[in-house]
C-alpha cells in the first residue's frame, strides 16, 4: 500500500481514501481470498488434478468477494451510505449463498 500510495504522506493519503468499513472489508477479503503462489502449489499437488485447483482459487476468491460484500452492505446500513445496486446485489448474493437459484 506503501507504493501505491507513496511519499511522505502515506498514511494520511490512506486514511482519506479508505473509511473504516472499507478498510475492514479490504482485510476481510485478503484473509479470505486465495493464498500465495506457494499454497496454491501445495494444493495442486495435494489435489493432483489443475481443474480442482483452478475451483478451489475461484472458490475461496468468490467466498472472500460474497463475505467482504456483506459486510461493506451491512455496514453500509449501520452508517447510513446504502445504495439501492449493492442492496440489490446483497440480496442476490444471499439467496445464493443458500443454495436458492432465482428463476
């Protein structure tokens, strides 16, 4: 984050582009998400198969994005910043996460 948001002033660049839930998601989703690449070589050979690897990545990189977007939904009603798309996709998200399709 440090070169992204580079020079002296890089924590104060930090605090106004990131509030508190947004750097709580953005924690969130990097625990979350899929490993470096020396755990994913560890599962490849674990699995010994490169399409269950390629799921297992999709499956922890969707699980992170579903979490850390009910989070930031939630939050987002807690503070009062709710937009009616991410209410939208928040809902999608959950009937989906339940294994109900919409049809």
């Amino acid at each position: 984050m440090g070169i992204l948001y580079g020079g002296t002033e890089t924590y104060a660049n930090l605090t106004a582009s990131f509030s508190g839930i947004v750097a709580y998601v953005f924690l969130v989703f990097k625990l979350l998400c899929a490993s470096c690449f020396a755990a994913i070589g560890a599962i490849k050979r674990e699995m010994n198969n490169a399409k269950w690897t390629w799921f297992a990545m999709a499956y922890q990189c969707g699980f992170a994005y579903a979490v850390s977007l009910m989070i930031f939904q939630f939050g987002g009603l807690f503070t009062g910043n709710i937009s009616v798309t991410g209410l939208v996709a928040l809902i999608i998200v959950r009937l989906l996460s339940h294994g109900r399709v919409l049809s």
